[in-house]
C-alpha cells in the first residue's frame, strides 16, 4: 500500500471516529444509492426504501403496455403493507410514448388509473450515442445487473420491471409482456418480501 492511500484510509477512519463522517456512507444498499427526483420536483433520495422490497418499472402514458397502471396500483395496494413498493419512472424513449410534463404525468396517472403509488421525474433509461443521450444513474446500475428472467442489458421497451430485494439488490429483471398480474410476477414479490 502505498503512503497516499495509508494517509487516505487513516483520515477517513479518523473523521469516522470523531463523528465527522456518516457511518452509513459505506453501507447504502447498491440500488438505493442513488438521488432522483419526484415528479413535484423534490429531491428522493432512494435509501428511503431500505428494508422495503422495490419494483422499479420504466412508464409512459400512451403506449400499448399503459393499462398495466392498473396492475401495478393493485400490487401497491395488496402488498403495499407487506412492504412492497412500487416506483413508476416515466421515460419518452420508446416511441416518444411519454411525451408528456411532469404534471401531465401526475394528472394522467392519477385520473385515468388512480395511482397512487411512488411516481419519478421523466428520465433516460438507456444510452443513446446517437442522439448525446445518457441513462440515468439508477437505471444504468440497474441494466448492469444480470438476474433472470431478462438479463443485463439496454431496456427494450417501455413497462420493464426490476424488483430490489429488502438489502437493496436486483433480485429480477421481467420485460414488458410480463403483466403485473402473473404469476411469475407474484411468485417473486413473495419471494423477496418474505426474504430477510
């Protein structure tokens, strides 16, 4: 070990010990550890979820998947008090199929299909070389993850599914065509919320 990174480790362990330092720096969960934003426009910082199990799934408005709102509300609400979380996180990527503001957004989710579970601000969920677009922190850990049934890799379409286990890792990835209401959907979630 070199001098540099001797000083390094022992200042850092002596800001730890004063109290200087948060403790908890080194033990955020690799999928929460990141900051996002509500579609009101508020900071979330996604450590909030820790200890909750968490379906991310990437939205849009007017897409072919959308009627799958209703599932996910009904995921919110059954297994809500089990410690599920759904997070919907709106994205115009796949065929400009969320074209909408952020308040356009809340206004469709809440009148169309009552939702009321966690809603993000718009993001990227890929790269796109072409166009000088980047994917969002979150989903660039979250497609650098290979789970089944899915994979790592670009998400294909709009209405992916991620599910985070109760320690903040991707536990499964399930594409579009997978409704919210299936059973390999179900199974999971059970899985992971009766997982410590």
């Amino acid at each position: 070990m070199n001098t540099r990174s001797l000083l390094a480790g022992i200042v850092a362990m002596a800001m730890l010990s004063a109290g200087t330092m948060d403790e908890n720096v080194f033990a955020k969960p690799p999928a929460l550890a990141f900051t996002m934003k509500s579609l009101t426009g508020d900071s979330v910082e996604l450590e909030k979820y820790e200890g909750k199990v968490v379906l991310f799934v990437n939205v849009a408005s007017n897409c072919g998947y959308t009627k799958q709102y209703s599932g996910l509300q009904k995921l919110h609400e059954t297994y809500g008090d089990k410690g599920l979380v759904v997070v919907g996180v709106p994205c115009n990527q796949f065929g400009g199929q969320e074209p909408g503001t952020s308040k356009e957004i809340q206004q469709f989710c809440s009148s169309k299909y009552n939702v009321t579970f966690d809603m993000l601000e718009k993001v990227n969920v890929n790269d796109d070389s072409k166009k000088n677009i980047a994917a969002c922190d979150l989903f660039k850990y979250l497609t650098s993850v290979d789970v089944k049934p899915v994979g790592k890799g670009p998400v294909k379409w709009n209405f992916e599914k991620f599910l985070v286990d109760r320690k903040g890792n991707v536990v499964a990835r399930f594409s579009s065509g997978v409704t919210p209401e299936s059973s390999e959907m179900i199974s999971a979630i059970e899985k992971a919320l009766a997982a410590e």
